[in-house]
C-alpha cells in the first residue's frame, strides 16, 4: 500500500504501459510483481523473494505425464493422474535475494 503514495508507482512517466492495472502494480524499476499468498513469515517479517531470471535454472528430470481414464468400481468418475519431476536452484548469487518486508 504504501508504493501507491510515491509518484514513480503512479505515474506513467516512471512505468511503462499503465502504472496501475485493476488496483495493483504490476511492474517497477524492472521488476514484475506477482502476488503469492504462500510466503513464509520470519517473526513479524514476510520473507519475498527477487531473482533475475538469467539467475536461475530449471531442472526436468522426468517431464509432464497424463493419464486421463474412467474407474469402474467409482460409477465410471473420470480419473485425472499428473506427474512430472522438477527442481529450480539459483546459479548466481548475485541474482537471487530475500528480501524481508514488515507484515
């Protein structure tokens, strides 16, 4: 709330595109803003997270597997099974920070 008292947040000089979408930022001085509402807390403080994508890697060992089927002994419910094996890692440290905000 308190980024939408500072002139860079609203005004379309400092942002490209529009400033403000539908109440909230969605970009600023580069960074995307996303909202996540499963960010960890650290005492009082939330715990978010930055990272430059040239930063990070994403690992596919075992890529997206479907198996869509109807179950006789359920009155023939449709089945929907989905696995996959993924891991993500920073590979620069420079690139990927916390950064602790106040709740």
């Amino acid at each position: 709330m308190n980024l939408f008292g500072e002139s860079e947040t609203i005004s379309v000089d400092y942002v490209d595109g529009k400033p403000v979408v539908r109440g909230r930022i969605p970009m600023l001085y580069g960074f995307n803003f996303v909202q996540i509402e499963r960010l960890g807390l650290s005492g009082s403080d939330r715990l978010c997270a930055a990272w430059a994508k040239s930063g990070m890697h994403l690992g596919v060992w075992n890529d997206i597997q479907t198996i869509i089927d109807r179950r006789a002994a359920k009155g023939f419910a449709t089945q929907v099974y989905v696995r996959g094996t993924f891991g993500a890692t920073r590979v620069e440290e420079g690139k990927v920070l916390q950064i602790k905000c106040a709740e």
